[in-house]
C-alpha cells in the first residue's frame, strides 16, 4: 500500500539524515584536530520496482559516509622542530610501540604533532611512534626500503655528543716573491683528532731557490702549551711557482700522516689543498709581505647533541653544538593507490585494506609522494561554515521525513473512520 511505503521511505530518511547528522557532528568536533580528514555524507535512491507502469511503488534513501582522506589541508607553521605534515600525496608511518613487535601493527597518519618521550623516541599526541629508515654513516638506506621491516621507531636518545676529526686543510697565502734563499715563513693551523683534541700544527715554508719553495710540517702540539702531541711522517712537500704570474707551476703535497697521538686519538691523514696549477686559488707568490688569507680545517671538538632538524626529504639530522650535522634518519611516505580506502583507527590514523590497495613506501618529494614540511602542521580540512550550512539542512530534510511519517498516520486515521 502506497501509505505504508510513504511511511517507509520517511523511516529511511529518518536514519538517513540522522546518519548525515553525526557525520556532521564528527566533523566539527574535529575541526582542530591535526591532520583530520572530514566526512561527507552522500545520499542515493531506494527504488522499490512497480508491479505496473500504473501504480508506484515508495521506495526510500541511503546515506553513505565518504571520506575525503587525500584532501590536503592547509599547513600551519609551529615553533617545534619535530612538527612535521606532508606537503602533497602520503602518509607517515608510525607504530602502536616504541619497538615494535610481532603483535604491534603499522598504521600511518598526517598527524604529525611528534615529541620526544623519556627515551628519545618520537611519538605524537595519539600514542604512535614515528618510525623512519636508518641511515648508516649519514647516507646509506636499508637494503630493502620497500617493505615496513626496514623502518624502526626514529630514536634521538643515544646522541649524547659527537667530535670529528681533521681530514683535509686549506691553505690560501701569499709568498713573498723577494725572500731570499733559506728564508723561512711559517703558518700555525688548528686540526682535531679522532678525540675532538685541538692541536697546533706549524707549517714551515723555506726559500730553496727562485720560483722555489719547500715546505716542512712540524710535530703538533696540544693547543695552548708547548708540548709535542704527535708525529708527523717526514715527506717530500714543495712548490713551484710560475715567474709570469706568480701561480703555482707545480704542487709536491702528500697528505700529513701524523701517528702517536700522546691524547689516545687513532692516527690521521690530513689532506692539503693549496690551490690549483695556474690559479691564483691558493697559495701564491707575489711581491709583498708573507701574509695568510684563510687557514682552514674541516675537523670539530667534541659536541653535545642540540636537536634535530627535519628536511623536505624527509631526512632527520641530528644537530650538535660544535656545528656538526649527522644525517641518522630518512622518513618514508606511505602511498597507496586508493587513499580514500583506507580504514579509520583511533588517533586519527588508517589501516591497510583491499579497497586501500597495496602499500609503497617512497622518498619524500620524490616518485610522487609529497614533501615533508618541518616546524608545520596539517590542519583540519573541516570549514565550520560548511558543515553548519550541511546541519540547517540536514535538520530540515529530517523533519520533513517525519512529517511524512505523521501525514502517513493521518491518512491511515482518515482510512480507518471510513468504517464508522
């Protein structure tokens, strides 16, 4: 009977809009949740099929929740180094567990409020650890870098501090074309050992005959006193200069191997760069004083650890006080073919599922995955204004199916008293 199908298709837009309405509500209650995705409730018919062309059959309507998961929302600069959002197409990986088990599931978020817990790991506001691939001496992945048993949870509590030792030397100076034979010019640089030990090492530079130099190293010293720290290997070391230009003509520069060093150090070879055959890049020969324009060294005394930093592709440095940077992290984005089919979990996370496709990890801003943007958050993709417009009319359509509902009943009352 068509009254009791008009009746129907109101109980079905009852639940419809109702549904409607707590999508509605899930959205505004997120509406400053990092990273949240809104939902949007797309209605579609219930045709209920005629017997005849003559007659109609109520049929009624169905809400279905669509989720809008690879919507980007927009990115709001924050003043913590370890916030970080996805500028563009995936996922961070993160796990349940600080180290992660056979038990303990991968999810993966755009949440990324991440902070240090009292062990150095990072995790975020939800519980989930970040989890990243290693990187061995600063640049090498994990041999396999596309399956999640590669990654571990991203970990900064072990970087108590860090010293480098010196492995090259750059000298810029000027000889002075008029020294006479036997002169000696000297030059005094800071290098470091293994240790983070500063040590003066002297550089002697004699006269051996016109155009011609020859270059001695002396045994280092610990800086700031006089005694002798190390042992220089005694080597051949001179120049030549080009009396047209005064450029180097030829460069005699083996490395300085210094072993013994009295601090415990292991030993060093130092590489001396002087310049370039022909250049005035370096050291040179030109009338004047002997003067020195930069002595310089690559080596650092030891550091404590100041932070991280987190790049665009997505590699995690560590940061020390002494200015050394240590690359120990690379994040992987999480792509998958379907993001819209991915399931919801607590925290405002997803799982993997057949409709979500299967998973592939890539390098940030590479491949298609998006970018990673440090000291930023994504925001919620929720507008108030929208989904207050989405309510006014979704509280009408629902009382419009219950004023079906009440219609419906009245007409079945005027039925009934037809008999009276």
């Amino acid at each position: 009977m068509s009254i009791y199908g008009a009746m129907f298709s109101g109980v079905s837009g009852l639940n419809a809009n109702s549904q409607a309405l707590g999508m509605i509500a899930d959205n505004i209650s997120n509406v400053n949740t990092v990273g949240y995705k809104g939902t949007t409730a797309q209605f579609s018919t219930l045709i209920t099929q005629s017997p005849s062309r003559t007659t109609f059959t109520p049929g009624g309507v169905t809400s279905t929740p669509v989720p809008s998961i690879d919507r980007q929302g927009l990115l709001q600069a924050t003043a913590s180094k370890t916030d970080i959002a996805v500028a563009g197409s995936g996922f961070f990986v993160v796990n349940e567990a600080a180290t992660p088990g056979a038990g303990n599931e991968f999810f993966f978020t755009r949440a990324g409020s991440f902070t240090s817990d009292e062990n150095g790991a990072l995790v975020n506001t939800a519980g989930y650890y970040l989890q990243g691939w290693p990187l061995t001496n600063g640049t090498t992945l994990p041999a396999n870098t596309t399956v999640l048993t590669g990654v571990e949870t991203v970990n900064v509590s072990t970087l108590n501090g860090t010293a480098q030792g010196s492995a090259s030397v750059t000298l810029e100076l000027n000889l002075p074309s008029t020294a006479a034979v036997a002169d000696t010019h000297s030059a005094t640089v800071q290098v470091f050992d293994s240790l983070g030990n500063a040590h003066d090492l002297q550089i002697d530079f004699v006269k051996a005959a016109s155009n011609s130099w020859t270059i001695n190293v002396q045994d280092p010293v610990l800086a700031g006193t006089a005694t002798v720290s190390g042992t220089v290997t005694a080597a051949v070391r001179g120049m030549t200069f080009n009396g047209a230009n005064g450029t180097p003509a030829t460069i005699t520069l083996p490395d300085i191997a210094i072993t013994a060093w009295t601090t415990g150090a292991a030993n060093s070879t130092i590489a001396v760069n002087a310049g370039t055959v022909g250049q005035a890049d370096g050291i040179t020969q030109f009338a004047g004083q002997f003067s020195v324009g930069e002595l310089d060294q690559d080596g650092l005394p030891f550091g404590q650890f100041a932070g991280v930093t987190i790049g665009t592709d997505g590699i995690v440095t560590a940061v020390f006080d002494n200015g050394r940077q240590l690359n120990i992290y690379q994040l992987p984005v999480a792509m998958f073919p379907n993001p819209n089919g991915l399931e919801a979990v607590n925290g405002n996370a997803y799982r993997q599922t057949t409709n979500s496709g299967n998973l592939l990890l890539q390098q940030a801003n590479a491949g298609g995955a998006g970018a990673v943007a440090s000291s930023a958050l994504e925001a919620s993709t929720v507008d108030l204004a929208e989904e207050f417009t989405k309510m006014i009319t979704t509280q009408r359509a629902y009382s419009a199916s219950a004023k079906i509902i009440t219609t419906a009943d009245e007409m079945l009352e005027e039925l009934i008293r037809i008999r009276r």
